[in-house]
C-alpha cells in the first residue's frame, strides 16, 4: 500500500471532513499539483482529477502518520477512488500520495467546493461518520458495496430531520425526549438492521420502562401510478418479490405502481420520472401527489411519496422492462380503470401503495380532477 505525505483536493479540503476520515488532526500545508485541474465527473458531481496542459490543482499537503493514511485509503475505496503517488509543489518537488478515480473522466466543468458544501457538504459529512465507523470492522471492498445505500440511509435521516410533519392532533413530543440505553447495528448490507434499547415519554407524562425495539433501516422511496386520463387506463407494473417469497405467498410476483429508491440529492419527482424511463420506458407528464406516508411504522424506516403521473398509455406501452444491472424483470400492464377497480375489489391488489394511489385516483377521478 502506498505511504507517504499525503496530497488532498476535493472535498478533503473540508477540515471537518477531514478530521473524521484522518480520525485526528493532521498539521497541513499549500500545495499544488501541476497539470492537472479538478472537474466536476462526467458521471455525477463530485471532483476528478483531469490533466490539462497548463493547469494546476491547489490543494494541501498533510504530514500524514500510517493510521490516518489507512484511513483516508479506507474511506477513499469505498468511492472506487485508487491511492497512487505523484508530485506536489510544496516550497519544492515533493512525491505524495494522491487519490485518483479508476476510471471515467472529468465534464470540462470545474468542480466548485463552494457549490459542494451548499448542495452535498452536510450529507457527505454526516456520510462519512458513519462510513468511518466501519474502519476496523469492515474491508474497503465490503465499504464501496454499501456506500451507495448507506448514503441513502443518511440522506433519508437529514431530509426527515428537515421536513417534519404537522402536529395538530399528535403529541408534540420531541424524539429528543426518547432515551437511548443502547443502539447497535448488528447486520449492515443493502438495508440495516438496528437494535435498540430505549425508554420513551409516555402520555401520561412519565417514561416507559426499558423496551427492545428492532428496526429495518433503509432510504425513502417513490412510487408513481401512470394514468391516462384520455382512455381512462392505468398502467400497473408486475415483478418478483422477496418479501411475499419469503412469507411463503404462493404466487410472489406482485402488482405495483413504478416505483424506486430516491437517490441521495435527488427530488422524489425527478426519481419517479427516471424509475418510469427505467420500468417501462415511459415518459410522465404532470405529476400529482397523492401523499407522504410510512408504510409500515412499527419496524421500517422506509418514507414513500406516492404519485398519479399522467401518461399516454396506448396498448403498445405494454411489454417487458427493467434495468438488467438491477436484476428487474418488469412486465407492464396497460388496464382500464375500471378493471382496476375490479382487480381492488376481487383481492389481486394487495400491495400498500398501489392500494393507496388507486383510491386516491378513485376519488379525485370522480371529483372531476381529471376531466
């Protein structure tokens, strides 16, 4: 593994960042690296390194002892991101390990700390807690596997913490108030399962004797229920499910409205019209939103929005789709309303979402909403 002074730029350059993946102060110095320049990633918005003849990449030199550069390798490797050396100017020519993406390239577009810290800073901070928590415990490899849902873990925490909901019938009682005994996270891979053990205000006024509370922990969610007013369809989509499979349902392929995993930074909406694209192929027109909810409040973290999306729904929108990366193998059905109806009266509906969209769909049909 590469050793040595250590050359940041990046979000890095954050010193509260920093602190957590180094795990300590580390004294640092200007430095700059030559013919290269910082962009933002064709793939996303976060900082590659691209040579360009010419430019030159600000950054900081650390003095960095063996542990804080495992560390910093440790968090690195959980975005594909390869340690290798290169050389800095730091008051003379000094061979430092940098961290470069293994593949893909910059956009041409400078990639700006200023826009990070409005946009991603927080998330990325609070990500990386957590991330560092692992060191020790878990493999670099076992850490850029759960990267991805461990962000939208931690995403979906700072939006419930930015968004709470009204208290006109509710108690008005702060989750401050709940007093954690202990909290641990015994299995951690595509969700989390937590475990607590806590004490929580009762209505009366004072608190419950210690209880147990186990919990599946994972990211919000959207679903969308394509309706074309027009011919007075919908479009339900049809897959496996573990869930049902696992209860020992039968027949475990279930009837849904699109949905998808809110991807950490993006709106629900904008997720409800890419999983649309990526299941069906369908492109939604104006969306409208049926409601915010917890499916199931006693043990899962999971937030849904759930939407109506007008779409043009001939027989031809009909077929099979999903995202092979993704395993899906999605089928497509184009019904009328009132076979849907048919298909909530008779039982066949049994999943919670589309249960929900379908009577608000019901409801806000017969109010004219759509004529």
């Amino acid at each position: 593994m590469a050793r040595g002074p250590l050359f940041v730029f990046g979000t890095l350059l954050d010193p509260e960042l920093r602190g957590t993946v180094l795990g300590h102060h580390v004294a640092a110095v200007p430095a700059v690296l030559i013919g290269h320049r910082v962009e933002r990633s064709q793939a996303g918005d976060w900082p590659i390194l691209a040579a360009r003849a010419g430019a030159r990449t600000e950054g900081l030199l650390l003095d960095a002892d063996a542990t804080a550069l495992d560390r910093a390798h440790f968090y690195e490797a959980g975005f594909g991101y390869l340690p290798e050396t290169a050389e800095v100017e730091a008051g003379g020519p000094v061979r430092a390990v940098i961290y470069r993406a293994p593949e893909g390239a910059g956009s041409g577009e400078s990639w700006s700390l200023d826009r990070w810290q409005v946009s991603h800073g927080a998330l990325t901070r609070a990500t990386a807690a957590r991330a560092m928590a692992m060191y020790g415990s878990a493999t670099p490899e076992e850490l850029r596997f759960r990267m991805p849902t461990l962000r939208a873990r931690v995403f979906s925490e700072l939006q419930a913490a930015r968004t709470p909901v009204p208290r006109t019938l509710r108690a008005d009682i702060h989750r401050d108030r709940v007093q954690v005994l202990s909290h641990d996270t015994p299995y951690c891979h595509y969700f989390a399962l937590a475990e607590t053990r806590l004490r929580h205000p009762l209505f009366g006024g004072e608190l419950s004797p210690e209880i147990l509370r186990a919990g599946f922990h994972g990211g919000d969610a959207v679903t969308v229920l394509p309706y074309d007013p027009a011919r007075d369809r919908v479009m339900l989509i049809e897959q496996f499910r573990y869930g049902p499979w696992l209860r020992g349902d039968l027949y475990p392929w279930a009837l849904e409205p699109i949905a998808g995993r809110v991807d950490p930074g993006e709106t629900p909406d904008r997720t409800a019209r890419r999983e649309a694209r990526e299941e069906a192929g369908l492109e939604i027109g104006a969306l409208h939103e049926v409601g915010c909810y917890y499916a199931s409040p006693g043990a899962v973290t999971e937030y849904v929005t759930s939407y109506i999306g007008l779409a043009d729904l001939p027989d031809a929108a009909e077929g099979i789709g999903g995202l092979d990366a993704e395993a899906e193998d999605i089928r497509a059905h184009v019904i009328t309303f009132r076979r849907l109806m048919d298909l909530l009266d008779s039982g066949e509906v049994d999943t919670g979402p589309l249960m929900v969209s379908v009577l608000w769909l019901e409801r806000e049909r017969n109010r004219g909403r759509f004529a």
